[in-house]
C-alpha cells in the first residue's frame, strides 16, 4: 500500500496548526488562578503530546539524495525536513509551557507574592507592608499642597488593629508643648513627632482628602478613666475654605 506524502503533509499541516493553536492557548492561560487539579490535567496533557511528538520524530525517515536514483524527489526530502522542524518547534514550545504550570506540591511551596505599595500614604499602608511596631515611619500623601514630598508621622499600630495616623497627641511627656498657638502654626504643625504635637492643618488636609478616613478620639482622665470616640467618614477642606470640618457616624464610649 503507497501513501500519498503530499496529501499526508496536507493534512499533518492541519493538524499541527490546530495543535499549535490549543498550545498556545494553554501557553497563555494564567496559571497561577487555576486550581491544582486543573494544574496537574493541563500538564498530563503536555506529557502525553510531547511524547506523542517524540514517537513521531523517531518515524521519520532519514532523507538521502542520491543522484543515480531517478526517482528521488528532492521537493519531497525538503517536505519530510520541514516536519522535522514543525515537531521541533513543538516540543520547545510545550516545555515552555509546562514551566507556566507548576505541580501542586511546588505551588503550595511558593511564597506568595504580593505587590506593596513603594510610597505609602499613610500609616495603614505601612502596617501592610508588614511593620506592626508603633513608632515613627515616613509617609507620601499624594496631594498638591505637600506636591509629593515626604511627611514624617507616628504611627499607632497598637490600638483597634493598628494603622493608625496620629494628627495630634498629648501625653505625660517630660517636655510639655504649648497648644495656644496662632493660625500660622496649628496650619503648619508644630511640637515633637515622638512625644506632644500637632501634625499641622494642611497635612491633614492632605491626608482625609485622600480616601474615605475615621477619625479617632483617645482620652484618658487623671483617675485613668479611659473613654473613646469614632467618627466616620472624616475629613476637612484646605485652608481657603477655613479648614471646615466634616464627619459622620459616631461609635465609641466618650
């Protein structure tokens, strides 16, 4: 029985084009949001075609020239090379894409990646990127009246979960401030970020302008009787507008 080796080159160009089409959508699918059974069938199947691809390789046959043979047919020779190459590309191709589709047991070996902000805005930021210890930290309010410079702030990442930015705090401190100031330097702050101090009208009107904030109340008497207060949304509008005050629902014991 003859077979037609042009007709079976068609029809292997077929196919192979299919196949790639099927591989290269499983090159760009996004593996890391599929589950790991899904992970192990997508590389069982890459197994099974490439060694498909390897049993197809070993059936080609070698291509000889010999001039005294009048029947030698060079177009069909270079035909047979170019298969060669189609399973070539293939089989790079499929460990390209197994790289994309780790075992299970890899996966889960991983550690996940998470994108942190490179600038935070705030204090509840920086308790996402990890730092959970109250102190002083540097913060990027994206607002035109800082026009993107750094605000050193202290950060409460004790009470309530933490995150907290403090605007103002007062305190059994051995360096007492003096809060009667005048309007030129409640809008600017004034005091030691690391004991007493008032972070400044304008900075924090960068601040609530950002996104939806609470503001929080913390007080103690001189019998340390504790009381709180929440008020959410909070925020305040710029200096033209006299720094008017908004804020919403109330939570707390005060």
């Amino acid at each position: 029985m003859q077979i037609d080796f042009k007709f079976a080159l068609r029809i292997f160009n077929i196919y192979f084009k299919l196949f790639l089409l099927v591989l290269l959508t499983i090159i760009e699918t996004q593996a890391d949001s599929l589950a790991c059974e899904q992970k192990e069938k997508h590389r069982t199947v890459l197994d099974l075609v490439k060694e498909l691809i390897s049993k197809a390789k070993n059936l080609q046959p070698d291509c000889v020239h010999d001039p005294k043979d009048p029947s030698s047919n060079s177009s069909e020779c270079g035909a047979k090379e170019r298969v060669s190459a189609f399973l070539d590309i293939a089989e790079n191709l499929i460990d390209g894409a197994k790289e994309n589709f780790s075992t299970c047991d890899e996966a889960r070996d991983l550690p996940k990646v998470v994108r942190l902000p490179e600038k935070p805005i705030d204090c509840s930021e920086i308790l996402e990127n990890g730092e959970g210890k109250s102190g002083e930290y540097v913060i990027w309010p994206r607002n035109r009246i800082l026009n993107d410079l750094q605000l050193k702030v202290y950060c409460d990442m004790d009470t309530d979960g933490g995150g907290w930015t403090v605007i103002q705090r007062r305190g059994n401190f051995s360096n007492k401030i003096d809060f009667f100031r005048n309007w030129s330097d409640y809008k600017h702050g004034f005091g030691n970020i690391s004991e007493e101090f008032w972070i400044g009208n304008d900075n924090i009107y960068a601040l609530t302008n950002l996104r939806n904030y609470t503001v929080r109340f913390d007080m103690e008497n001189v019998d340390k009787e504790y009381r709180f207060a929440t008020y959410s949304p909070f925020w305040i509008e710029s200096e033209e507008a006299g720094y008017k005050l908004h804020f919403d629902k109330y939570f707390g014991t005060a």
